[in-house]
C-alpha cells in the first residue's frame, strides 16, 4: 500500500514525528497520540509544517511502538484508546495499520484515525475495519478556496465523507475556523447542510485558529501568511457553532 514503509526483520519500519500520553483533544478521553511524518496537503494554518516531510522523522519499528503503548495500555484502555495523527497518517497506510490492528489485537484498545481523507481512495473498505472512530478534517466546502487552503482537491476529501457514511463508520468531523478563509456564511452553511447528509456523524469540532505553530515555518524556511491573522473572536465560534446546531448536529468548539 505504501512505498515508505520497510518490511525488514524488526517489522514494518514507519517514519514518526513524535508521540504523546493523555490528548484530550484527539479523540474521545485520554489518549495515546502517535505523530505520523508526511503530509501531501500544506495548509495555510498548519501548526504543524514539520511534519510535512516524511524524511523529516523518526524511523520506528511496530514493535517499538507497540512497546511504548504497552507501558500505558491499562489506562489507555480504561481513559481512552489510540489515536493516529499526523502530518497525514495515511501517507504510511500499512504501518498505521498495524499499528492499529495489534493494539485492538493485544490491548484491547479502542482507535481513531485523524485524517484530512486526501488519500483515502488508495485503501479498500476492509482497511478501516480496525479503526473505530475517524476523525475527518474539512477544510473548506468551496472548491477552489479549499484548494488555495491547501493546495489540495476537495473532492477526494469529499469522497471519503460518503465513503465512510456508506460503511456507517462513526466519524467526527473537524473544521478549523480562520477568520476571512473559512468562516463565510455562506461557505458554512453549505458545509453544514453536507455534513447533516451523513447519518454517521456523531459530532462537529469546531477549531479555533491559533498562531502557536508560526515559529515551526520560519524553522523550515517557509513563508507564513497568516503573520497579522488573528483567532476568532468568541462571538464568530458561536455564530458558526449556531450554524451546525440549525441542522441537528452536536457541535462543540
């Protein structure tokens, strides 16, 4: 499934940013939240911009990662479960994975995929059997300003969403709020209305921009416009929240 990702004899090989023991903000509970590198979206607000790069990471057996849950898996499983995040998880499909399957497999825990949903189409339906709950960012609802967000196509995002509402996949679906970018009226009423379509969405996350990645660009050497942007005031988060509640959604900000 994927070329990034080494079958030698410690395992599958995966290229990891980092991890972390007790997210609250990844997922139902307390979690563990493991990094993945690589990432073909580059959004304009990433907090994140070193994970782009996939060489940029950390070369990671199964086993390893296994090992570092392990230590936690009682309270994992008691708290929360796992979460895969990124950069792009999917980018490094077969190591997520397995990652996913020996922690149902051996711990018992329950799972979520943090996914922008961009690569999703080069994975069959019986991929996603070990995953419990996905967490699916949209961007944008418009084409063309979801492509200038992220230099990304919409509709493969968009395909994904009603792929995963035909599987009856329980998703969260996440939407970060940038003030003059992704908080038109009009943009989010029509992103409200798609998202009441699917009857497998159990919550919205609203997400507040924040600046705290602005150092990690100038780290990278890259440009970031977003330099006087400032984060929504509270009355714009409301308005929004407002918006996805009209159509019987659970919003949360």
């Amino acid at each position: 499934m994927q070329s990034s990702a080494d079958l030698g004899a410690s395992g599958l090989i995966g290229s990891v940013h980092s991890t972390i023991t007790g997210g609250a903000v990844d997922g139902p509970g307390l979690r563990f939240v493991l990094f993945m590198s690589g990432c073909l979206m580059r959004c304009l607000y990433c907090h994140n911009p070193d994970t782009w790069n996939i060489a940029n990471g950390t070369p990671r057996t199964v086993d390893n990662i296994l090992s570092e849950v392990g230590k936690v898996s009682l309270f994992l499983k008691a708290a929360g479960g796992i979460t895969i995040s990124g950069g792009e998880p999917l980018v490094q499909a077969d190591f997520v994975h397995e990652v996913f399957a020996r922690c149902k497999a051996e711990y018992g825990l329950h799972t979520a995929l943090d996914t922008n949903g961009l690569l999703a189409r080069n994975l069959p339906d019986e991929w996603f059997d070990v995953v419990d709950l996905v967490l699916l960012d949209i961007k944008q609802i418009d084409p063309d300003k979801h492509r200038r967000l992220t230099s990304a196509p919409l509709e493969p995002v968009l395909d994904f969403a009603q792929r995963l509402a035909r599987m009856g996949k329980p998703t969260w679906v996440r939407y970060v709020l940038v003030p003059g970018l992704t908080d038109d009226v009009d943009d989010v009423e029509r992103l409200a209305d798609y998202v009441a379509t699917l009857k497998n969405v159990e919550r919205v996350e609203i997400l507040p921009f924040h600046k705290m990645g602005e150092y990690k660009w100038k780290e990278i050497g890259v440009p970031y416009e977003l330099g006087d942007m400032l984060p929504p005031a509270p009355e714009l988060v409301d308005r929004v929240r407002k918006q996805f509640e009209a159509r019987g959604l659970l919003a949360v900000a």
